[in-house]
C-alpha cells in the first residue's frame, strides 16, 4: 500500500465522500483464505499447463539416500537395541517381539524384523521403494531372512504412489 501525492492542497477542505470505501471488506482470516484460494488455482492451472505440454505421467526418479548416523541417541549395549539418525533419516532396532514393533513417530516409517530383530527406518521426505528398503535391509543385515515388513503412514497421511 501506498500514497502519491501530485498536488498537495492544505488547509483545502475535502469532501466526507472521498473517505467511503464502498468496496468489498474481509477479516483477515477470509482474505487469507480468498488468497490460499487464488493461489491454488494458480498452481492448478500452471500444473495442468505441464500436463499438457511436457507430460502428464507421474515423474519419479532413484535417488540415493544417505542413512548413515550421525547421531545415536539412545543405545542399549545389553539388548543390542538403538536409534540412530542424521538429519534426513532415522534407523531404529530392538529386540524381536512376538507382537513386532511398530515405533511412535509422526514420519512415514518401514517396519520389518529378522529372526532377531525389530527394525525401523524413516527417511524423512522421501517415500522409498520395495528395492530401496531391499538395498537397506542387506546392508544392515546381510542375508537375514525379512518378514513382517510393512509402511506405517503418519496418521494424516495416505500412501503416495
């Protein structure tokens, strides 16, 4: 907002009617809304652009992602169990369970366990594929038989894909 002046009177008396704005008026909660409104519409209209002109069928790429830790913060040297993680991922393990584990975490999880093992793995921002999770698993425990592996969607969040 702003005010230009080109011809400055004062003293001048003015008319009350210059002062009425007879335009629309919104609490501030409707223009934000009016506003996430347009702005919606402009990425629709842009990503429909893209769709029609490059192409309209799902992009998606391998990527390498690093899960090495930088950080372990809880280790139990008794039981083996620990969670480790950088900044963009997360590996946790425990003991086997007969019920499985299935960590509390508001990211997407992979769950799996091995005959000794309950394990855990989160990559934050990214969805990883059944041969991601396969490279991983080999990785941390080379040769163990997988069972019970599963996805753990935050709740709030549908499976992508």
């Amino acid at each position: 907002m702003g005010a230009q002046f080109v011809d400055l009177h004062v003293g001048e008396d003015i008319d009350d009617a210059r002062f009425v704005w007879n335009g629309p008026v919104y609490t501030p909660e409707q223009h934000q809304q009016i506003q996430r409104e347009q702005f919606e519409a402009v990425k629709r209209a842009q990503t429909e652009w893209f769709a029609e002109t490059v192409t309209a069928a799902p992009i998606v790429v391998r990527v390498p992602i690093d899960f090495t830790p930088d950080a372990v913060p809880f280790s139990d040297p008794e039981s083996g169990a620990f969670d480790a993680m950088n900044r963009n991922t997360s590996i946790s393990r425990r003991p086997r369970s007969e019920e499985g584990w299935a960590p509390r975490s508001g990211v997407l999880q992979y769950v799996w366990s091995t005959p000794n093992w309950d394990w855990a793995a989160a990559a934050h921002d990214a969805d990883l594929d059944d041969e991601a999770i396969r490279d991983l698993q080999q990785t941390l425990h080379p040769d163990d038989p997988v069972d019970r592996q599963q996805r753990i969607d935050p709740p709030g969040r549908g499976r992508v894909g």
